[in-house]
C-alpha cells in the first residue's frame, strides 16, 4: 500500500491510498486495469481495508494481475473526510466530489477504469459516468441508489445540518474546521443521537449482536470525521440530482451489491437498478446492513473477485 497526497487543482490537499498488484516487482509488466472505491458517508478510505487487505482478495488479484497484467487499486479520501482538506465553498451538490476523483484520475493517468462507491460514494460514482463513459471499463454500486433524494430526505439531512451547527456554535466553535464527531459527541445530545442513530441503521441488527467488534469498528471511523465535512456533504447529497438516466444508457458491465438487511436502500432499489441497467449482476451479502462491504467482508469478497476477473 502507498499513501498519496497532491494539492488539488481547487488548492486544498487530497489524501488516499493506491495498491498494485502483482505485489511483487518482478512480475509487473504492463497496467490492465484501474480501480477507485469511494467511500461512503461517514467514513474515509479505511472501510474497504477489509476487503483490499484480506489475503483471499490479495492472492486472486496477484494471479489475475500476473496473467493480464498490473492492477491498481485507488481508495480515496473525499474532500472533508480522513486526512483531506475540506471544500473551500460550499457545495450545492455533488460536482466538488466528481471533479476530486477526476483529480485522482489525471494524477496518476488512470486508463480501463472501473469506479465503484458505497452508498453517497455509489451516488458519486453514477455522477462521474456523465462525463467520464469513455474511460470507464465498469461500475459497482454497492448499498446506494441512482434515485435523488425525496422532500422528506433533504428535510432530514438539512435538520442534521442544522443540529450539528446548533452544536459547533454551544461548544463555541463554529469556525473550526478541525473538530471531528468524537469531540463532542459525548456531550452535546444532538451529535450523540445523529451517531447512535446512524449506526443503528447503518449495521444490521445480526452484526450489532454476533460480531461487536465489526460494529465497534464502524463507529471509530465515523466517529473520526471532520464535522464541517460531514455538513458539506450533507448539503451535497441533498442537492444530488437523479442519475438512472444515464445508469440506463451505461452499456458497460455493473456490479450491484446490497445487504440483505439494509434498511436505508433496502433490496428492492437495487432490484430496480438492476433492471434498468443493461449489464448488471445483483449479489445480496447475507446478514450485512448499509455498509456490506465491512460487515460480511468475506461474502462481499467472493462476490467483488467472481466479477472482476470477468472483466
């Protein structure tokens, strides 16, 4: 694993992580294939570790590597989440995001791309196909949806919004960008209940009760992110626009993945993805809630290897 950080074109600092298989020098010979998995919403690179690191995943990249040639593997980190800087202005909706993974793109001359997202990082990956179809070689969209919000969602998110400000300006520091969900969320109510909240829909009840330690996991890395670009993405996601249109008209191969007990974009959307993209396959991880990838890693990996060396 290498980490990266570059000044993007907007001046602030991207951060993230690449990985290139075949892992050993010797046998790497020409570049085959590009992969960027977004994160979701409120996480940062770390949550697809489980999945780039396990040995099972490691051992049949290297041999599809091997035969067809090098594959690089980019986990970024979204402006205002991890070690990246956040937005500079506002966003209206999710371009400032697209434009990032462009940024990523261009640095590193990434060809026969396949981007993939989880959940706001799905929304990001639909939105990046609009001006990017050329380069794209497949999509995975894993526990997310091509549908923009409805009423009642912005609502929502713009009342989280307002919560969270309501507590940057009792604690005394709206105007700092710094402060994480963990530096408050033990006293001030309204950041305690917008986590508690969050992960109780995000994991499923099975992984709460039978591996703690997943769950326990889940809320460190939530618990890390930066407030200001929780509320930045908060107002994107908000101001999203409804891409199954050209989820429809992209004729490369996808790959859908849901948790059987997602509770935020239950089967049944992905179900309706499914039929409106032209080369889709659907796998549901059993037992998994909204961030499938983490809470039954192994079931997600088998799913996410058995398509990529169709590729």
């Amino acid at each position: 694993m290498e980490n990266y950080l570059f000044q993007s074109s907007k001046g602030y600092n991207l951060t993230g992580s690449y990985h290139i298989f075949p892992t050993n020098d010797e046998y790497r010979f020409r570049n085959f294939l590009d992969i960027i998995l977004v994160h979701a919403f409120p996480f940062d690179s770390r949550m697809y570790l489980p999945n780039i690191e396990d040995e099972y995943v490691k051992e049949k990249l290297n041999r599809f590597a091997i035969q067809k040639g090098n594959i690089r593997i980019f986990l970024p980190n979204l402006p205002g989440f991890g070690n990246s800087d956040i937005l500079k202005e506002k966003p209206t909706n999710l371009l400032p995001y697209t434009q990032c993974i462009e940024e990523v793109v261009k640095k590193f001359n990434i060809e026969n791309l396949i981007i993939g997202g989880c959940s706001m990082g799905g929304y990001i990956a639909l939105e990046f196909i609009h001006n990017n179809t050329d380069t794209l070689k497949g999509l995975i969209l894993i526990d997310t949806k091509a549908t923009a919000d409805t009423d009642e969602q912005k609502q929502n998110r713009f009342q989280t919004i307002e919560n969270i400000q309501k507590a940057l300006k009792t604690n005394s520091i709206e105007d700092n960008d710094t402060i994480v969900i963990e530096q408050l969320s033990n006293q001030d109510q309204n950041i305690k209940a917008f986590i508690n909240n969050l992960s109780n829909n995000i994991v499923s009840e099975y992984v709460h009760d039978k591996y703690p330690t997943i769950s326990k996991e889940i809320r460190k890395i939530m618990k890390q992110q930066k407030l200001v670009g929780v509320i930045h993405a908060l107002r994107a996601m908000a101001g999203r626009r409804d891409n199954t249109k050209i989820l429809k008209k992209f004729k490369k191969k996808v790959l859908i993945i849901v948790g059987e007990y997602d509770q935020i974009t239950p089967i049944e959307i992905s179900k309706q993805m499914k039929n409106i993209a032209s080369k889709a396959k659907l796998k549901v991880v059993s037992n998994a809630g909204h961030l499938s990838n983490m809470e039954n890693s192994y079931n997600f990996n088998l799913f996410l290897m058995d398509w990529i060396k169709k590729i």
